[in-house]
C-alpha cells in the first residue's frame, strides 16, 4: 500500500508532515523495537517520508512523563499509522480518555489516521478479539472497541483481511474467524450495526471533509448485516452509503449471501467470481433494489432459522417479478432476468 500511503501524506502535509508510529499494538513483544525499526524504514526507504516512533507499550508501566510525551506527540502529528499486533492489547492501553480523544482529533480537527491489521479492528464500537478466539480457543465473542467511527455516523465493526484464505483446507475468512463463527459473531451484535469488511492488500479511505470512501488496491470493501453483503472495489462513494448501507445504489455493489468456506498482511488474495447484484450497464431503479434486498434479507432469516418451506415461498416472488437468485458454493446472488 506504498501509493496509498503516499497520497494520504502529501494530504497533510501543508504546511509540513509530522508522521508517528504507534507501537501499542505490539508493544507486547520481545522484538517491540526490532518491529518498529521496520516500519520506520519502510517509510523512509519505500514511502520517501520520515515516521517517528510515538512509543507507549504499556498504560501501568509508563511514568507521568511518558505518557504525556506521548499524548504530545499524539496531539501534534498530523499523521499517525499504527498496524499489526494484538487488537485487545492495543485496546487495552489506549482506553484512556486522552488517547481516544487525541485519535479522535486527527479524524475531526484535521489529519490522518491510517490504521491497519490489528489497530483497524479498534476503530468501531466493536472489536474482534483475533488471538483470543482463532488461537486460544475462547468462544466467539466481542470487546469494546474505540468507536472513533461511530463518530462519523458509521457504527459498525471492522474487520480486515476480510478474504484470508491462509487455511488452505479450513476457513479463514473475516480475520480467520471463517463463515460459522462469524454467523454467531453477527447475532451477538445490536441490529444497527454493521461489519465492515477490508479485504488484503486493500485501503478504504474514508474523507470525513467531502464525505467520501475510497477504495483501492487489490481487493474490495464489504458491508455486512444481518447475512447479507454489499461490496464495492476499486471505485469512490459517499459516505452515506456507510452510514446507511441499505440505501446503496444496487449498480455500484455485489451483493452476497456467504453460506460456504471459500478464503490493511503477506497472504495471497483470493480470486472470487464477480457476483452483481446488476451489471455495469444495468440501470436498476434504487427502489426496486432495497425492495429485493429486504427480500433477501427476510429469506436469509428463515435459512439461519431453518424455515425452509418460507424461504423458498421468498425465492418464488422474486422469481415472478423477473428476480433470479442463485444459490453457489460461494455466495448467493441475484440478477434481473431481462435487464
């Protein structure tokens, strides 16, 4: 994400670029300071740019002194990147409310936040707790996230490397959680809020000044709830369309039903059919698309609950009014049959 990283800098770079690194994330680790010198270099010797460290590893451990060089640091940059690492952990010691509030200023006072991997999954009002779940084993739970979106209108949880496919013969998608898990996730969270999904190799740039979202890169940006998706790649779109994803114009999004294992990290992308909702040269009314999304939605219900008979009764109407749904190995999809 070398180019990404390069635009959104020369964004905040008038009348200078003051760029820091977190190290939260990976505070924890014996090789911290190795970890740092990496990205550090990175953007030094890939990006053109110079990042300073912004070090604070551990609430309980840092002085007084510490940690206020740290919320000064915090407060003056104008970019701040923070990545890979534990999202609990990094959660953990920026709960403080003068963290939140110096991270919430980059979004509203001006700046840049690029958080990716682990910081990412901070961002909404809820957090995937990854190690915990795909390592340790705990069931499929929730942790308090920052809610720094949720002050921009968008309440959601984030979830990156939305396309993992490192399993090779089990699931895992949606930050190695896999489709059954995330189907309990889902149910555990309030109705009004979504999943947003980022895939690898992928940058959803959201522009709080012209309410915007830009995405770019290899793979796509998902909007998940309640079973069912919306998905954009590789295009720009307001930024209602996150705040109300149900409101999306059907000719920019692939809409999905995800009922199978498939598959801002090193992994491969996975290539995945291009299932629209319309094709690009379909015209298809907005309110005919959020009826067939409710529709869809309503039939996605009575699947999960095992109310096969009414879901089937859905797909006939919808085939009646010239709706095909197709149901495959990797989704489900519908297309109008004589658009």
């Amino acid at each position: 994400m070398t180019s990404v990283h390069q635009d959104l800098m020369a964004r905040v770079s008038n009348p200078e670029l003051k760029a820091v690194l977190l190290d939260t994330p990976f505070g924890f680790q014996e090789n911290a300071d190795e970890i740092a010198n990496r990205a550090i270099a990175y953007f030094r010797d890939h990006v053109g740019r110079d990042v300073s460290l912004a070090s604070f590893r551990h609430s309980a451990r840092a002085t007084a002194p510490e940690f206020e060089q740290f919320l000064a640091a915090l407060g003056d940059a104008t970019y701040v990147f923070a990545g890979p690492g534990s999202p609990t952990y990094a959660l953990r010691h920026w709960r403080h409310q003068a963290v939140r509030d110096r991270l919430m200023a980059k979004i509203t006072g001006g700046g840049c936040l690029a958080f990716a991997s682990a910081a990412a999954i901070g961002l909404g009002a809820y957090a995937l707790p990854v190690y915990e779940i795909y390592k340790v084993g705990e069931d499929p739970h929730w942790t308090p996230g920052l809610g720094l979106l949720g002050e921009i209108g968008v309440r959601c949880a984030v979830i990156p490397h939305y396309n993992n496919r490192e399993g090779g013969t089990h699931d895992t998608r949606f930050c190695y959680m896999g489709e059954a898990r995330l189907r309990h996730l889902e149910s555990k969270l309030p109705d009004d809020l979504l999943i947003l999904g980022v895939d690898e190799y992928t940058a959803c740039i959201i522009d709080v000044e012209t309410e915007s979202v830009t995405v770019r890169g290899r793979g796509g940006v998902t909007v998940r709830r309640q079973g069912i998706e919306r998905r954009w790649q590789r295009t720009s779109f307001s930024l209602r369309e996150l705040q109300r994803p149900e409101a999306a114009p059907a000719s920019i999004t692939t809409m999905t039903r995800t009922v199978a294992p498939a598959r801002a990290s090193a992994a491969r992308d996975r290539e995945t059919p291009d299932r629209r909702a319309a094709s690009d040269d379909q015209q298809v009314p907005e309110d005919l698309a959020r009826l067939v999304d409710h529709l869809l939605h309503l039939r996605s219900e009575a699947r999960r609950e095992q109310r096969f008979q009414e879901a089937d009764r859905l797909r006939t109407i919808l085939a009646q009014y010239g709706v095909e749904v197709q149901d495959t190995p990797s989704g489900t999809a519908w297309t109008l049959a004589h658009a």
